[in-house]
C-alpha cells in the first residue's frame, strides 16, 4: 500500500529579534526579523515548500507571534518542547549551538518525531491565561516580599515593604475580578466554568487554569488528560527491577493549580477528597503519592464531567 505522503518540515530557531530558518535544499541560510515584516518575507521564502509543517521550540513566547501569522496565512506549525529538541541532540551526539544550527536541528527533531501541528488558542483563553501568568508573577513576588519582611528590623523599611504588600495584594485581587469578567462575557467559557466550578474542591483559579491551559479538556479519555497534565505514571522498570512509577512532564501550570486545590481540600472537613486521602494514607500510601492521586482524580472527574456536560459523572466512564 502506498504510504501518504509527508509534509516537508521547515526548522524554525526563534529569538526575540530573529527567525532563523532551516529549508530543506535551500542555497543559503533564511533569516528574517521577529516581527510582522519578517513573517511575510518568511512565508514568501517558502513558496516552494507547499504543505510544508514549520517546527519551533516553545521560547518563553518569542514564538507566539511567528506561529499565529504563521497559521493565519494557512501554514502549518507545531511548537515543540525546548528541552526535548535538547535531548534528541545530546542523543544524536550534536553538542553545537548556534541559531544557524539550532534551526537544522529542529528541522531534523521534527522530521524524526513528526510533531501534530500546534493550533491558535482562541482570543479568549489567550486572554486568560495572560492574565493567569500576570497573576501567578504578583503571587510569587508577595511570597518572598513577605519572606523579606520577616528579617527586617527598621520601621522605615518594614513600612515601605507593607505599603508594597499592599498594593500587590490589591493587584492580585483586582486580577482576579477581571478573570471572572472574561471568563462571564464569553458564553462558552461561562457555561464551562459554572459546570467546572460545581465541583466540591474546584475553585474560580483551578477553572480559569484548566479552560486556559487545557482546552482539550472534555475531548480526550482519561489516560490522556492525565497524561497531557503530567499526571499519569511513568514506568521505570529494567530487567528485574521494578521501580516506583513517578509522574513527569506535561504542562506545569495545570498541575500547580491542582496541586493548591487538592491541599485546599485537605483543609475542609466535609471535603469527599479529604475523606478519599484518609482511605489512601491509611491503606500505607505515601502522603506524596495519595495527593497526587487525589489531583488525578480531581482531573479525571472534571474531564467527564465536560465531556457528559453534567454535573455529576462517574470519571471511569470517560
């Protein structure tokens, strides 16, 4: 039978000023400005590339402009993990880094591991997760102001500090009043939101995160929502060995915000996660072990509970 054909793939090294791109036979190395001008002058060289799957690492979003005026002039892209781009190099024994061959070695991860194109977030959810990164930077910056404070004896700074604390604290909570407000003016994430937050243990900040960082959430079975969280276990097992199976990657952002909602939970008499976490501990598992069992299961459940559109929904049924 013959196989479908395989979309050439463009290696794409993105910086906060340059595109430094790799094109399968091309004569000379393509490099173009990081902004709008240069994106067209990008898509123009790759007018004899049709159908071609343009492959990027994720670059602390450098690369969110190229691949949104990447896909609006109907190109395919996929944005990769940096850190696994770095790991087939070491594999392949290619130590050199430059932005020249960096974007070689893209083109060649990605002809290799043939990346499923990565697709736009709506505005909406882009929208909210800005504001959820905004917000996780003011929280963070008040854990170590406060951390500060501790060690300070002049009243002179210990005042300038709480003054700072203050207006954080206003931030963060005004922040929190503008997630709800996107979140109410679109109907689709409202609707969403209102069934997420139904659940016992899942408050506003654990929704926002999942509509903005897991938009595949209610589309996939259980064993893959779990793994794009970074919460199914990985085997690490050899010949006779058998290891403890450990949980590893996927997006980070949604496992935080589980993990604060499943120690939320903990604190709550009536909580049915607290009473399942004093089953799991008392069974022998391990603290570590029983709360990351409750974040999967707090995942899980959500996930069948998006999919069913239903408020109460058995997860291993999803």
């Amino acid at each position: 039978m013959e196989q479908s054909r395989q979309p050439p793939i463009i290696g794409l090294d993105v910086s906060k000023a340059w595109l430094d791109g790799y094109l399968p036979g091309a004569v000379r190395p393509l490099r173009v400005g990081n902004d709008a001008a240069g994106i067209r002058a990008l898509v123009r060289s790759l007018g004899d590339h049709a159908g071609c799957l343009v492959v990027m690492e994720a670059s602390g979003g450098y690369e969110r402009t190229a691949h949104r005026e990447l896909v609006a002039r109907g190109v395919l892209a996929a944005i990769v993990n940096s850190k696994r781009v770095r790991d087939f190099a070491r594999g392949m024994g290619l130590e050199a880094k430059t932005d020249r061959v960096d974007a070689r070695l893209i083109a060649r991860y990605g002809a290799t591991m043939r990346p499923a194109a990565t697709p736009v977030p709506d505005p909406a959810r882009a929208e909210l997760r800005e504001i959820l990164a905004c917000r996780r930077r003011l929280v963070d910056e008040i854990a170590v102001r406060k951390q500060q404070l501790e060690h300070l004896h002049s009243p002179l700074v210990r005042a300038r500090l709480e003054r700072a604390l203050a207006f954080l604290r206003q931030e963060v909570k005004e922040l929190l009043t503008l997630l709800r407000e996107r979140i109410a003016a679109d109907q689709v994430l409202a609707a969403d939101c209102a069934l997420l937050t139904s659940m016992p243990g899942c408050g506003p900040i654990l929704a926002a995160t999942l509509l903005a960082e897991l938009p595949e959430l209610g589309a996939l079975d259980r064993r893959k929502v779990a793994a794009l969280a970074g919460l199914a276990p990985v085997a690490r097992d050899s010949g006779l060995r058998e290891h403890r199976r450990v949980i590893k990657g996927g997006r980070g952002q949604v496992r935080r915000a589980l993990y604060m909602a499943a120690v939320a939970s903990l604190k709550t008499d009536k909580s049915p996660l607290k009473a399942r976490y004093a089953r799991l501990t008392a069974r022998g598992k391990p603290p570590k072990l029983a709360l990351t069992a409750l974040m999967r299961t707090m995942l899980v459940t959500l996930n069948a509970m998006l999919k069913a559109k239903s408020a109460r929904q058995d997860p291993r049924q999803s």
